[in-house]
C-alpha cells in the first residue's frame, strides 16, 4: 500500500516519526515544505524507525542539500511525484552489529622463539605444529559434488530471480466518457454581493431612452367637400373708359350660402362692351353649384364700374369620403411604436452593459413619455403621425459570477477520480423570474463531459503475470476503456531478452492514462 504524508514547518521529527508509527502503508512517501529540514541525526532516526517497522520511506523535497543528505544517510529522496511513483525504493534493514575482523599479519606480534637457555617458548608456542594446520588434506568426492550442486542451484535461483525482476511493462489505457449536467436556482440582487453558498450575485441598475416617429392611416371616414364647381360670367363695362378685370377677380352670390367665385383669366374692356369670363369656386364641395342669374356681385374696386352676371348655371361642386382621425387610430399607433420602442430601448441597454454581464428581458420596465399625435381626433387626414419616447429601466446581472456558481456546483457532483474536460463545459440560462423591483431569481444549466477515473493499483493487479492479449482481455473486461489498452513490454536495453509476460511483481507494471486522447475522442462524439 502507497501513502502520501504531506508535512508543515511546523513538524518536528517526534511528530514526523509519530505518523510514521500510526500509519499501516508499506510505502510512506514524505513531502517536506522548502520550510522545514533535518538534520544527519534527525535522518538516521527516520531510517532506523523505518528499518524497525519494515517499512519504505522517501522524501519529496525541492532542496537539494536535503536530498543529498538522504540519499547519505541511505533514505530515498526525490524532487518530483511522477518520479517517486515510477521509482523503485531501496528497501531499509536495521544497521547489523560489526564483526570483529581477523588480525592482519602487521598486527599479530609473534612469540619469543626458543633460545639457548629456553628450549620451549613461553607460550608454548611450536613451530612444527603450526605448519602442520596449514597442510590441506583432499575432500571426499560427495563433498565436492554437493558443493558443484549447491553452485548449480544458486545460479539457477539467480536466474529464476533475475527473470521476475528484469522484466517491466507500460499499460496506456484511455478512459471513457459521460455527460454530466446539472441546474443550478440563482438570485441577483440589487447592488449584493456573490455568495456562493447562497447562490446570490450582485446586479445594478441600468436605463435607457429612445425616441421614434410613427404612422398609420387612419380608419375614420365622413363625407366632405371635394371638388369645386366651375362656370361662366358675363361681365358688362358701364363706364366710358377702358379697364380691364384681372384674373382672381372676385364675384358671389347675392342670396343664399353667399357662395364667391374667383376669375380665371383677364378681360380687357371697352366703354360699354361686355365679355364672357370663365370661374371657378373659392371652396370646394356642393355650395359652388349655383343657379343661373344668381351670381350679380363683384367685389373689390371694379365693383361699381362693372355688372356681372351669370347666365347658365355652375356645376362641379362635389363631395367625397374622406379619412378622419379617431380614438381608436390614436390607440393602435401607440401601441405599435411603443412595442418597436421596447426592443430599441432593450438593445440600447444592451449595448451599455459591462462584458461579463447580462439583462434578463423579464427585469426591464418601459415608461412611454411625452406622446405627440399630429393632427388631433376628429380631423380629416389620410395618415396621422406620432411622436414618442420611450424609457427603460432593468438589471444587469452579473454572468461571470453567475457562471462561476454553476461550476463550483458542477464539479461539487463530479464522482471522486473524474476529470472535467474544460472544453466541454457550457452555461445554458434558464427561466427568469422577478420577485420584486430589486431582485431576479433564475436559473442556470451547467453541463459538460467528464472523463472516468483509472484505479492505477487495480490495474497492475488485474495484469500482472499475464500475457498482452490476456492482459488487454481482462482490462477490457474490468475497466470502462474508451479504446483497447497499449501494453509494451520491456526492458528495451536489455538485448536478446524478449519478455512474453506482464512482470509478476506489481511495481515493474508502469501504468499511464491517457487523458489527452480520452478528451479528443469525447469531443468528436
């Protein structure tokens, strides 16, 4: 069993070698901050703790002069994680007690030899003797064929040990894919703050004006006066001078609606001479249509210097179906330009806010302003025109933070082990509410594709000892595989050694999951 111990500055090594003596792992891998070391001394109390517990410890560690220490004091030490993990550790034993080596011939001091007065050494010491210990006499033959066996099985056994532990393996898996969606209820509040407990984000207020012109034709219809009638008049000079009666010569009836008549061309006139001078009606409609003889008057200063008369009767006074402006007309052509106001006024707002921001349509209210109709009801007109403006006034939310919320929930339900592929994930923005004037309630729709997580342990365990086929078999079987694992074995700088099997021991199986394989084939699906 692997376990990681992450330690502080504020370690000492009684609390480091305490952890070491709670824990049940096999293999404890230490990270030490760039804060905290140990001295020579505190490192031969870790080894001899570790050899005591048969246990395998190493440190991970950026300072190179506790690295160095380590490795002295015979203690693995690494700078990166990968590369403990990939490494194999030299297993601790507990320090052997020093045998006492036999003398050398410089330390040996050789006894008194016999002399003349001494035949015998005083230690007794016999040369002859001596030499005899030294002869070799010939072994049996079951003894020298035990020892040429006991050598053929150790090189046997060195052999058999040398095939389990050369041999290493890779394994590539890639893992699957899977959706994973979920809808997040959010409240933004007027000039709040994010809390992403409470799923709050702040908003503030924005408003905007647009002004436009509208038209509509009108749909009242009466009856008025359109064309005007026309005729003739005989005008007599009555005086013994020449004067001529200009056109726009005005003329009218004596009785009746007093209708006038206006000259359409000059007419010279001699002393008492007449002529006969075409007219037409100052207003349109029916009242123009007079009878003969009714037309006597002239007006202006040719009236008491000519006679007029009219002696057939006019015609051409007409009336016809006119549009008039009503209530209704006014109502409608309100309505319309408000509704072409609002989405002005909505873009406009939406061109004023922040990046990173939005404004929900249901947080706007419009105010229509100063509305001006031209003409007024009742008048005839074939169009009437309107002059308005328009006010709007909403929320603009935060979206970033909004954002921020739904995936701090989204990977809140990621199962443990899973990756989250960042390209996948998109915001989909739900329904919208408002509580009241201050505050918009809606709803966020996180999603997007996570990558299943590959028990690496488990792995080696299911394909250690087995062949590639058996091995690609039985991961296939166990494991949720995007596509069959690549199994290599090795070692490559060995020549003329071509493994068949996985390794039988765990730790020569190195095992890689392939995310960045696994997210392009999420992302082509």
């Amino acid at each position: 069993m692997f376990e990681t111990i992450e330690l502080s500055a504020a370690d000492t090594l009684s609390s480091v070698l305490a952890r070491l003596r709670a824990t049940d792992a096999g293999r404890v891998l230490l990270v030490v901050p760039a804060r905290l070391t140990f001295t020579a001394a505190d490192l031969a109390a870790l080894r001899r703790e570790a050899a005591t517990r048969r246990i395998q410890v190493a440190l991970l560690t950026s300072q190179v002069g506790l690295r160095r220490a380590a490795n002295d004091a015979g203690i693995n030490a690494f700078r990166s994680r990968g590369w403990a993990e990939r490494t194999v550790w030299r297993t601790l034993r507990p320090a052997r007690r020093a045998r006492p080596q036999p003398p050398t011939p410089g330390s040996v001091e050789a006894p008194f030899a016999a002399g003349l007065f001494s035949p015998r050494s005083p230690t007794g010491f016999r040369p002859s003797a001596f030499q005899r210990s030294f002869k070799r006499s010939p072994s049996p033959w079951w003894v020298e064929l035990g020892l040429a066996l006991c050598l053929l099985a150790l090189a046997a056994g060195m052999l058999y040990a040398l095939s389990i532990i050369i041999p290493s393996a890779t394994i590539t898996v890639t893992p699957v894919s899977e959706s994973l969606q979920i809808r997040v209820s959010l409240t933004a509040i007027q000039d709040g703050a994010t809390d992403m407990a409470a799923g709050t984000v702040p908003a503030r207020v924005l408003s905007a004006q647009v002004s436009g012109d509208g038209k509509a034709p009108t749909t009242g219809q009466r009856q008025e006066p359109a064309g005007k009638a026309r005729g003739q008049v005989v005008v007599i000079n009555r005086t013994t001078r020449q004067i001529t009666m200009p056109a726009g010569t005005v003329v009218a009836t004596a009785t009746g609606n007093n209708a006038r008549f206006v000259t359409l061309v000059e007419a010279p006139l001699a002393p008492n001479a007449r002529a006969t001078v075409p007219i037409e009606a100052t207003l349109p409609g029916p009242i123009g249509n007079v009878r003969a003889g009714t037309i006597t008057q002239v007006e202006g200063p040719l009236a008491l210097s000519v006679v007029v008369a009219n002696d057939g009767p006019t015609g051409g006074g007409t009336l016809a179906r006119v549009g008039v402006v009503t209530e209704d007309d006014k109502t409608a052509l309100q309505a319309k330009l408000f509704e072409q106001l609002k989405k002005s006024a909505y873009d406009r707002l939406n061109e004023r806010i922040s990046p990173g921001t939005f404004v929900p349509p249901e947080s706007v209210s419009y105010l229509a302003l100063s509305p001006t109709f031209t003409p007024f009801v009742g008048e005839v007109a074939p169009e009437l025109d309107l002059n308005m403006t328009v006010q709007a006034v909403g929320l603009s939310v935060d979206t970033r933070a909004a954002q921020l919320i739904g995936l701090s929930r989204l990977q809140d339900a990621m199962p443990p082990g899973t990756r989250l592929i960042s390209d996948s994930i998109r915001f989909v923005p739900g329904a919208v509410s408002m509580p009241d004037d201050k505050m918009v309630k809606f709803e966020l729709t996180a999603e997007g594709v996570l990558l299943r997580g590959i028990d690496r342990e488990a792995v080696r365990s299911a394909a250690q000892g087995l062949s590639v086929a058996e091995a690609s078999a039985a991961l296939m079987d166990r494991f949720q595989l995007a596509q069959p694992p690549e199994i290599h074995l090795g070692p490559d700088w060995l020549p003329y050694f071509v493994p068949v099997n996985l390794p039988e021991l765990p730790w020569r199986i190195r095992v890689i999951v392939n995310w960045d394989t696994a997210a392009q084939l999420a992302m082509k699906k």
